[in-house]
C-alpha cells in the first residue's frame, strides 16, 4: 500500500505511490533537443560567447581562440549581475536589493556532447576541479554568500542547450532550501551530538537496499524520502562541510563516482532529462559540526500537479528501494 514517509533532515513528508508503481521503462525519455547548425558552445566559436574567466587549455593557446579542454564564461544571458552595491532596503513589510551576484557557464568539452558520459574520468575530474576553484574565487567576493554548481540535462530539466554544460550562479543570500536543511542539520545535532547527514550515511551503509554504489570514499544512494523516481544523492564518507575546499586527492574518486552514477542513470532511464545539484556550506560560515555537502540527481520524470503545488508534498511512484535495485544491476 501506499506510504507516507518523512525526510529526517527537512521534515518535509513526501507519498510513496507504490499503487501508482512504476519500472524503468514506463517513463518516456523526451527527444533529444535538435543540435544546432552553429553551436555557440563548441570548439571555434569562442567569438559568439562572452570572454572567458577561465579556462583548462593547452600550453601554447591563446584565450577566447581553440585549444581549451574546459571554458568558463559569463552567462550571455544573466539571472544575476556582477555589478553594483547589494542596498538592502525596505518597502514597508517588504524587503528588497539589488540582483547583484555571479552567473557563469561552464563549458565541459570543446566537443559536442550532450552528456558528460562521453568523458572520460580525468576530464570529469578536472572538470569538478573548476567547479571548486570558481567557488573559491567568487567566495573572496564579500557581497556573496552562497553558490550553487547545477547541471541541466534536457530541455524538460531547463537546457538550452544540447552541448554538455553546468551553471554557477552565486547570490547575497542564502537560499530557503539550503537554510532548511541547516536548520535542520542543527536541530538534530543539538539534539543527539551527532550529524544527520554522517548518520544517514550509516544508515544507509547498514540497510543496503536503497544503496547504489559504496566505494573507499563516497556512497550513492536513493533517499528514504525521495521526492522523485530515481533521485540519487552521493555523498563524501568524510565529514565535509564546504564543496570548495573538497582536498584534490578525492576529486578522481568523486569523479568515478559521479561518471558511474550518470551512466546507470542514463542507461536505466534511457537518456532521460535531469538535474544535478551540488548543495554546500555558505561562503560566510564557518565548518560545522551538523551540515555534510552533497550531491542531487534528479530525473525528470514527473510532473508537480495541483496537489503538488498546494501542499508541498512530492507524490513519487517509484519506492526508492526498488529505484536503487534498478541502478545497482545495471
């Protein structure tokens, strides 16, 4: 029968539809987004993109011109500026400021794939090296607080763009989502003197059957209360609080991890559209104790309806036990 099941970190509850249950291949994968007869983001096309902030390249290349591996660039199109003073203010009960913060692209492969299944494991793990290096960048910025890495996979998961790519966008404040699951990191540390994210690991280590990879150094898994089928969170075994300051020697593992993971999920779900997420500590807190950073997969497999908007519950059709059982034995 169905089940309601509650998320220890956010006490957000979400319905485990198993009457509505589904496997693998009763979810349609959209068409693929057509590529483009000029695409901005390959090689040769430096010209069409914003200059470059930074770039992996061979030695004897020039920026904005061919011989790069991975490229970062300013969204031609930003969600924020870089520009500016923050001017928090008021307007009677509402608060305001400027959009001021950081919005970049990344770049993954002068080639034009639409998945970074198609690298191999050291240039994921160069690339995940840029995603830690602009943090570390865009954190000595005092204006910003947080930033988040995302990947949009698919036109039903928000690309544009066919070409492998991720976002950073950077903001003066922190997110609800992310203070939620502070908070509630918090709560349960002062409560039992230990880490929720560190306990699930173990917990999930223990019980096995929403696990999906255990390695030396990361586990995948489907969370207890997955919000969607598939949804998939890796997270460092060590107690690491801040993304940006992940030591280089664990970049090859997170990297082999996160290349096996992609290509469970492709291969199960056949290419489908999704999102990855990677939420960390804000810039302006310290290490803590009671907040672990990880990352989120999420297929886009399903639709949030009108119960879904009115009440905050996610109605998810696949049990996450039966999910990881599907990725495991691909």
């Amino acid at each position: 029968m169905p089940e309601l099941r509650k998320d220890p970190i956010l006490g957000r509850w979400v319905i485990i539809a198993s009457e509505r249950a589904k496997r693998p291949d009763d979810f349609k994968s959209p068409p693929p987004t057509p590529k483009p007869a000029n695409c901005p983001f390959c090689e040769g096309n430096e010209a069409v993109t914003p200059p470059e902030i930074m770039a992996v390249r061979t030695p004897d290349s020039r920026p904005n011109e061919k011989g790069w591996k991975i490229r970062v660039v300013p969204n031609k199109f930003p969600a924020l500026t870089i520009e500016g003073n923050v001017d928090k203010r008021g307007q009677g009960l509402y608060d305001r400021m400027n959009g001021i913060g950081a919005h970049e692209v990344i770049i993954e492969t002068p080639e034009h794939l639409s998945s970074m299944v198609g690298l191999n494991e050291e240039h994921i793990r160069n690339v995940l090296w840029v995603y830690r290096e602009r943090l570390l960048d865009l954190k000595k910025d005092v204006r910003l607080v947080f930033g988040l890495i995302f990947k949009n996979v698919g036109e039903t998961a928000g690309a544009s763009l066919e070409h492998t790519h991720s976002q950073l966008i950077t903001t003066p404040i922190v997110p609800i989502r992310i203070e939620q699951e502070i908070k509630g990191g918090k709560i349960f540390f002062d409560y039992r003197g230990r880490c929720i994210f560190c306990d699930v690991i173990a917990q999930e280590l223990e019980y096995e059957k929403r696990l999906v990879i255990n390695d030396e150094h990361f586990v995948a898994f489907c969370p207890f209360a997955s919000r969607f089928p598939f949804e998939t969170w890796i997270m460092p075994k060590e107690h690491l609080t801040h993304f940006e300051t992940i030591p280089q020697s664990l970049l090859p593992a997170l990297a082999h991890i996160l290349n096996k993971v992609y290509v469970k999920i492709e291969s199960v779900l056949k290419h489908p559209a999704y999102n990855m997420l990677i939420h960390t500590t804000p810039f302006d807190m310290e290490e803590t104790e009671y907040y672990h950073w990880h990352v989120e997969i999420i297929p886009r497999l399903t639709r949030m309806a009108g119960y879904e908007w009115g009440t905050g519950f996610y109605i998810n059709p696949v049990p996450p036990e039966d999910a990881a059982k599907y990725l495991r034995e691909i």
